[in-house]
C-alpha cells in the first residue's frame, strides 16, 4: 500500500503532446482510473509509472521516495495487461510464480503463495494448465494472481477487460474490485469505458490530450463534471452551444427566456443537461423552477427497461430525453408534441472559450 | 545516479552488432568502392576504370548478358511459379505437400549442381542429347543464355511459388466472392482483384529471383560457355595471374551492385503503393475442377516440379556409376565415394566445420539483432535493418573479392585462414536468421516481456526467460536455413579459398571443371542429402509450413 505522488510529469513525442503537466496524487489504499478517449495519454501515463517509458521532465514519488530513476523491474509494480501477457510456455502455476523467482523467494514458500494467489482468483484447480487451455477470462484471473502474489507496493492495469465479452466483463470487474478492496492495495486503472470507470473507482481522473480535466468521486465527475469535455465524454449530455446572455443574466432556449442571475455579466454561455433531467410534461411540483417549451418527436428509440425521443423544439435546438419504463400504451410516436421542462436544478453551465464549468448557484 | 552509468544490455548488443557490421560488410564494401577509383599501374586516384567498364565492348557485353540472363532468370521463375502457385491454391492437386517440398529441396540444392547435371543431359555427349539424336532430333545448346536461363528458372522459381502460395492464402475468399457477386467474371476476378492483392509477394519473388541471377556465379562459369555475365568478369579480372587488375574488378563489382539497388528500389517503391492488408477472417477451400481440367492442372504441376528436381536425381544416379574422367563406364559402384575419401576428404570436414561455426555465430548474433530490429525504437535499429539489406543484394563474388582487398593487409590480415571463410559465410547469411527471429518477434506481444520485467527480471534476463524460449522454433528454422545456404556457398569461397581450406562446392566447382564428373557427383550428392536433412529439419521444426524457406 503506497501513496503516488506524480509531480509536473511532461513527455512528448515528435508532434504530440502526450502528458502535459501532469499532477496527481493517488492516496494509499484506493482505487484510481484513469479515464479518457484514445490517445489521451492514459496509458501512457501508466507506462510512465510502471517504468516502461521515461517522462521528459517531473517526478513520481511512491510514499515520498523517488523511483523514477530506477528500472522498470526494481519498482515492484504489479501490471496487468489488456491482451492479458500471459506467458505461453509455461503453465497457470509457473507463470504466477514468475515473480516469486525473480525475488529468489524459497522454493516452499513460493508454493503456498502461489496456491493461496490461485484460490484467491478462484483458479485453485488449474495449476497445472498451459495458457491455451484456458478461457480469456481465466487468463486474465492468471494474470492478476500473477501481479498480486508478489505483494507489489503499487497495481496497474491497463484496460484489463476490454478483451473481454460483456458478460465475462461485468463478472471480472465486481472480482476485481473486491480483491482490491479486500488487500486494500494502490491501485491505478486504465480505461476509455466511462460506466466501468464509475463502477469500480473510489476516484476518476479524466484525461484528453495529455491534460488532467478532473479528479474526483464518480458522484462528482457525473453530477459535478467540471468541464465540457468530462460532461459530455462521461454519460451522455444535451448541449446548448454559445448562447447569448442578456445583461440581466437573460438566456433564450427555444421560446422560453429564463434570467440565470449568476450569468449576469457574460456575454455567452454553454448550457448543457442530462437526458434523464429532462421533464417531458407540465412541471410538477418537485421539479422546481423549469425551463418550459415544447418539442416535435422527431425519433423513438425504445430499448427494454428505457427508451429515448429525439425532439426539436421549434427553431430551437434539439435534444435527448430520457424515458424510464416506458410501456406500450404511454410511448410517443414520431410527429407527437410534448411539453419539455429543463429543470433549473439540474442545468449544467460552461464557460464556451475555455469550456469550464460555471456554477449556477452559489 | 548509479542507474544512469549502468549500461543497458541491449545497448551492449546494439554497439556490438554495429561493429560487426561496419567490420565485415562496410568496410570490405568501402575498400572495393575506394579501389574502383585506383588507376591499377600508377595507383592514382582515377575515372578511368569506370569508364572503360561502361565504354569497352568487352564490358558492355558483360553487361548486356547480365541483364538478359536476369531477366531470362526472372521471367523463367515467374512463368513456372505463378501458375503453379495459383493452381495449388485454388484447386484440389493431389500430392499438394509432396509438390511443395519437391520445390523446397529443388531450392536448396545449388544453382551450380544444377547447371552441371544440365550438361550431363544435355552437353555434348549428354545422355538426353545422345537419345534424342538417336530419334534424329537435335537438342539445342546447353551451353550460353539458354542453359543459363533454364538453369536460373528451375532453380529459382521456388522462390515465386512459395511467396505468391502463402499470399495466395491470405486473401480472404470473401473478397474474391464479393467481385463475383458484384458481376466480375472469372478473367475479370483475377485480373482486377486478386492479381492486385497478391502483386507485393508476386514482385518479391521477382526481385528475388533477378538479384539472384544476377549474382549467381557458379552457372555462368560451368553452362556459360562464351557468354561472360559480370560476375564471371569480376572473377576473372581479379584472378587471372597475366592481368589482374582490382581496380577493373572493383569498378565491375560496385556497378553490379549498383545494378541490384536500382531493381531493388523499384520493386520497393511499386509495393508501398500498394500496401494492402491482408484482412483473413475465412479460409479459402480449394475447389475441385473438372476432370480433363484438372488432369491439365495436374500435368503442369508435375511437369514443372520434376524438371526442376531432375538435376539433382541425374546427379545422385550418376554418383554411383562408374566412371573415368568425364566418360561414364558401364556399372554401379561407389568407386567415387571411394575416390573422394582417398584424395580429398578435408574437403567435407571443411564444409562442415565452416557451415557449423558460422551457424553458430549466425544464431547468437542474429536472434539478438533479430529482437533489436523487432522491438527497438531507436535510429540505430532502423539503420541495422537497413545494412543487413546489403548482403542480399551484394553478389558472392563481389563481397568475396571486397574480403581479400580488405583483410590481405595490416591491422588484419587472413587471407588463406579458415577465419576468413567463416567470417565471410557468417556475414552473408546473418540476414537471414535476423529475418527469421524478428519475424517470430513480431508474433510474441511486447507485453508478455513486459510483464515479466514488472515482475521484477531485468531486461537481460527477461529475453533468456521468456522472449527466447518462444523465439526458439524461428531461431531454429532461420539456423537450418543458414546452414543450407552456407555449406553450398560457391562464389565467395571460391575467391578466398586456399588449397588447405577447400570446400565441397569448391571442388566440386573445380571436378567439373577437369571433367571429374564422378567425384563431383558424390560430392554434390553428399551436399544434397545434407541440404535435404535439413530441410526436413526446418519442416519439422516449423510444423510444415514452406513459407520458412523464403
């Protein structure tokens, strides 16, 4: 269990930008992702922590000690891997006791660790097996025995399960995070899916072009997101683009102006809003103060348990709403005219030229 | 920092290699280069050799017969592989694997062994040539363009085969079935889709097969008669005692060698073009033809792959008959086995010795820059991948004679050692094990070292331990390989040779030479049962799949 401190971590490749100033610091004992698209330098901030690239400038400290100056295999890092990096001549209990070895740990006592890692991942009666034996998802369970069993002072994984079919994906993930939270190791995770990230992280650090965008709770990155890009990349996101604001803080969507005292002083404004937050009839008591107009359906998508319309309102924008069980008799059909209310509450505001979050409410 | 002193292993690999490879490949290239501008009698730095080989008749001529016997080379492979390749992908022919290594074993033998059982067919008291005038046919002349030319097509066309089969295979059938269903007929089909696909593997194996023809040494000098290709000029240039003269064979070497860039360039430039990935998700049955067709598709299969292994039967039959001189006696006998053990058996000793230590350099060297080319990002690899291009397209002559310019002097001087015949099989097939080993590599994920490096192995012991071991089946095909084309390296041993380091191509180069046709025989006989245990080897090793042999 050890505390990360990355400190002004910079690396660039010819042309790109990979990790621009990056600072963060990961608490002992907890479960951070690092969440981003593609090519945000997720991964290879984890390569820099594992020790596999080397920053251009800044320094990582694993409980206030130094390691970046110290090979790869000096830093007792266990990594797990997305094609799982299972070695393939070597059978499930050679390949967790890799390790082991490597730290000249005696022969019995690499035994019992090696069984006791297997039954941890439920693998207790495949020691024997070559890798080809096995199922990805079991594979993947190897590998994790594999960077646990030698009590590393860090974990890292890098998207261990999007090898993985949706099914097997779920099952792993819920494993993976009661093993962690049971050993109560560091650990730091790679992925670009937004639901497993909120799923599994005590914390989210959202990336995009090597910049840190956010750090906080699954609660605050989905209630709280504190740009536009973390709004729209983590769930999905109605956004109503560069709106100009009256002097009194006065904002037009569609037929409704609304004053937003707050915006007062703005000249534009971004205002954005979760399609499960909008209301699809007359305001009811709970939801507040509303912005009220009227949509056309343009499109119905109904899946099972939820279904989304697409509406325009008027010459205004068009949005998303979120439908929770819908059922036969009460789904609108395309052409249907429905009162919209965007809750006051539940609005989003950030600032157009540098997408920050703006607060609505003191 | 300690760390920062600490030296990387594979930084220590990569310095090494570099030496290696500016020791024996740059330097003996530069030297030739600096002597082709040496006026031979004033020793003053001239023009004039390049001008006489690019002016003189004698060399334009050499010139000439060159480019036609590498493109003759080139167009008999194509025309004998491709069909071939396309036949026994597409259709069902019957003995499919059988052909395939019939085509490896006919690649294997040596160029020259082929040349030289030609003549004993078809040479002037050749036995096919004596039949057929009994009918009252009279065979055309082994000897010049058209001995060379089959030579180079029955030998060569290997290449082609092997490289269009396995590209053959990695069209996905989806394609082919999608123009079909689009409305291309079958001409259509081939012409416009599949043709495209497989061109990159196609011209490889051209290119191949004309830098090799271009190269080739042994054929020219046994079936060559009067026509001199500017191999055989380098040789005789620098080896006649009356006019030896490097500074003319230098300058004929470099504009050989210049020759081979230029098709090598080309062939590079027309395949980025067409870089199209190979995208297999299904795996294409061969179709069953009708059945005149298919007993045509048969016949041609057969035909091409026993021409091409008649050299090598004629060879081993003729090595148990009797003989005295170039004249066959009537009955069996091991009489040349015999003659051999009696008067040269230093020769196979030295064939094997020099085959061996030069794999087993090869093996070490060429596995670790095999993983340096694979996995390195830095300039240094990309540079080493590109100078281990040159052996490929430097002919045997021409690096055999930069060898004696460059180590007959001090700081190293072993010209007449057995050293130098190792160093010089060592570089030349070094390529190869360097291809093989990084082929497999890209086939291991970078990860699984990875992983084993975050598990706590230092790099150096993460390759012995887990990147090695996986890498051993590519290491061992790519050996085998080697050691194939090592121990039936003619041209450059032939320069360096001295009568103590004698090898079996060489004598075998020199009993043809003297009519022995027998001890010549048994001997090429010797060097084809080596070449095809090996071949079995690499088969075995590779779990059948051809593909290793290019």
């Amino acid at each position: 269990m050890a505390r990360v401190d990355l400190r002004r971590i910079c690396k660039s490749y010819p042309g790109v930008t990979a990790l621009d100033n990056v600072e963060l610091v990961v608490e002992p004992g907890e479960f951070f992702t690092l969440l981003g698209p593609s090519g945000c330098g997720k991964t290879t901030l984890l390569r820099t922590i594992a020790g596999f690239n080397r920053q251009d400038s800044g320094e990582i400290l694993f409980d206030g000690t130094r390691i970046d100056t110290m090979p790869a295999h000096l830093r007792n890092i266990g990594m797990v891997y997305q094609d799982y990096a299972i070695f393939p001549h070597k059978s499930v209990a050679d390949n967790v006791a890799f390790g082991l070895a490597m730290r000249r740990v005696a022969r019995s006592e690499i035994e019992s660790r090696v069984a006791r890692a297997l039954d941890v991942v439920q693998l207790g009666g495949l020691a024997t097996r070559m890798p080809h034996e096995l199922s990805g998802g079991q594979q993947q369970r190897v590998a994790l025995a594999r960077a646990m069993v030698i009590s590393p002072q860090i974990l890292l994984m890098d998207e261990p399960l999007s090898n993985l079919d949706a099914k097997l994906r779920v099952e792993l993930r819920d494993d993976i995070r009661d093993l962690q939270r049971s050993l109560g190791i560091t650990t730091i995770y790679v992925t670009h899916d937004q639901e497993e990230a909120l799923v599994i992280s005590d914390r989210i650090c959202i990336m995009q072009g090597g910049r840190v965008h956010q750090v906080a709770s699954p609660l605050d990155v989905y209630g709280r997101p504190a740009t536009l890009f973390v709004a729209s990349f983590v769930g999905s996101m109605n956004v109503f683009d560069g709106l100009s604001v009256g002097p009194g803080g006065e904002v037009t969507i569609g037929a409704a102006t609304r004053a937003l005292p707050a915006l007062a002083g703005r000249a534009e404004i971004t205002l954005a809003m979760r399609p499960e937050d909008v209301i699809l009839s007359r305001r009811g008591e709970e939801a507040g103060e509303a912005i009220e107009i009227e949509g056309t359906v343009d499109k119905v998508t109904y899946a099972g348990r939820e279904a989304f319309y697409r509406l325009t309102c008027g010459d205004g924008p068009r949005l998303l709403a979120h439908v929770s069980r819908p059922d036969q008799g009460r789904l609108a059909s395309v052409g249907d005219r429905l009162p919209v209310a965007l809750p006051l509450a539940r609005l989003h505001a950030f600032d157009p030229a540098g997408g920050r979050r703006v607060e609505l409410r003191p | 920092m300690i760390e920062r002193l600490r030296v990387d292993f594979w930084t220590l690999v990569m310095v090494l290699a570099v030496a290696v490879l500016g020791m024996l490949l740059i330097w003996p290239l530069s030297s030739i280069f600096a002597a082709s501008f040496i006026d031979n009698t004033t020793r003053e730095p001239t023009l004039g050799n390049y001008a006489r080989v690019l002016g003189q008749p004698y060399f334009q001529v050499a010139l000439g017969n060159s480019l036609i016997v590498g493109v003759g080379g080139m167009l008999g492979a194509m025309l004998l592989g491709v069909p071939l390749a396309a036949l026994t992908a597409r259709y069902v022919i019957i003995g499919r694997d059988f052909l395939a290594t019939l085509a490896v074993l006919a690649l294997v033998s040596p160029p020259f062994i082929g040349a030289y059982a030609w003549i004993m067919m078809l040479g002037r008291n050749g036995f096919v040539r004596l039949l057929l005038e009994d009918m009252g046919i009279d065979a055309p002349s082994i000897y010049g363009f058209f001995g060379i030319i089959l030579v180079f097509s029955l030998k060569f066309y290997p290449f082609v085969f092997l490289l269009a089969s396995s590209s053959l295979r990695t069209i996905n059938p989806s394609v082919e079935e999608a123009a079909e269903g689009l409305g291309a007929g079958p001409w259509r089909r081939f012409f416009g889709v599949t043709l495209p696909l497989v061109f990159p593997a196609v011209s490889a194996g051209a290119l191949l097969t004309f830098v090799l023809s271009l190269a080739d040494f042994g054929t020219p000098a046994i079936v060559g008669g009067n026509v001199r290709v500017l191999a055989t000029t380098a040789y005789n240039l620098f080896t006649s005692e009356m006019t030896g003269n490097p500074g003319l064979a230098s300058a004929t070497s470099v504009v050989l060698i210049v020759l081979s860039l230029v098709v090598v360039v080309l062939q590079r430039a027309s395949v980025r073009r067409r870089n199209v990935a190979g995208n297999l998700i299904r795996k294409s049955l061969p179709k069953q033809l009708g059945p005149l067709a298919s007993v045509a598709a048969h016949l041609v299969c057969y035909a091409i792959v026993l021409a091409s292994s008649l050299p090598s039967l004629v060879v081993m039959y003729t090595s148990f008959r009797k003989t005295s001189g170039p004249v066959f006696k009537p009955g069996y006998g091991l009489d040349s086995y015999e003659r051999i053990l009696r008067e040269v058996p230093h020769v196979i000793g030295n064939s094997a010795t020099y085959s061996l230590l030069s794999v087993a350099l090869i093996v070490v060297l060429g596995s670790l820059i095999g993983y340096l080319v694979a996995r390195g990002e830095s300039r240094v690899a990309g540079w080493l991948d590109s100078a281990l291009f040159i052996p490929y397209i430097v002919p045997g002559v021409v690096l055999g004679l930069a060898f004696v310019v460059t180590f007959n002097v001090k700081p190293i001087e072993i010209t007449g050692t057995a050293t130098i015949i190792v160093l010089m099989l060592f570089i030349r097939r070094l390529p190869y094990s360097v291809r093989s080993s990084a082929a497999i590599l890209k086939q291991i994920r970078g990860s699984i070292e990875e992983a084993a490096v975050s598990l706590g192995a230092s790099p150096a012991r993460a390759f012995m331990k887990i990147t090695l071991p996986l890498m051993l089946p590519g290491i061992v095909a790519g050996a085998l390989m080697s050691f194939i084309t090592a121990i039936n390296e003619l041209s450059s041993s032939l320069i360096l040779y001295v009568g103590r380091t004698m090898t079996m191509p060489v004598r075998i180069y020199l009993s043809v030479l003297d009519g022995e046709f027998g001890t010549a025989a048994a001997l090429s006989t010797i060097l084809l049962v080596a070449s095809g245990a090996a071949v079995y080897a690499v088969h075995w090793v590779s779990g059948r799949n051809e593909s290793a042999f290019v």
